[in-house]
C-alpha cells in the first residue's frame, strides 16, 4: 500500500518506454544500444526539466527530479553495461 494513495505529481507517475523493431536488420546488440541512448536521453530530458515531480521526504512538497530519483527495471542483467 501506497504511503499517501493521493496522485500528487504530474502523470503520467511512471512511464514504460518500449524500443520498437525498426530496423530488423539490426543485430540484438544495437538495438540495445539504441534503445539505451534512448532511455539515456529521456532521463536528461527529465533531470534538466524544472517541473516538480517528486515529493520530498523533509518537506513533502514537490520537487524537480534529481539524480537518485530515477529507476530502470530490467527483465534479466544480461547486456547492463550497455545501459550503464
């Protein structure tokens, strides 16, 4: 159970980023690399972006996204360096 159930960030609260099969040709290795810059590209987006999103812990406002606020679940570790 949620802490506060209240929804008190902009949504969407948690965003799937899905890589499509563009190009089938691509060898499995790049398109991972593909997609990490991806993921890579929208975290920036995010951490460069002023809009509060995140509820401080001390003052339980909200608060733009910092380094540390951020999560990426992976399906099995296998090519992690890749995202690293």
């Amino acid at each position: 159970a949620p802490a506060d159930p209240t929804q008190r960030s902009p949504e969407p609260c948690v965003e799937f980023l899905f890589s499509s099969a563009e190009a089938a040709a691509e060898s499995a290795e790049d398109r991972r690399r593909r997609e990490a810059r991806w993921i890579a590209k929208r975290i920036t987006s995010l951490l460069e972006d002023p809009v509060p999103r995140v509820r401080d812990e001390d003052t339980k406002e909200l608060r733009p996204i910092r380094r540390g606020d951020v999560a990426i679940l992976f399906r099995a570790l296998s090519n992690v360096h890749l995202y690293e």
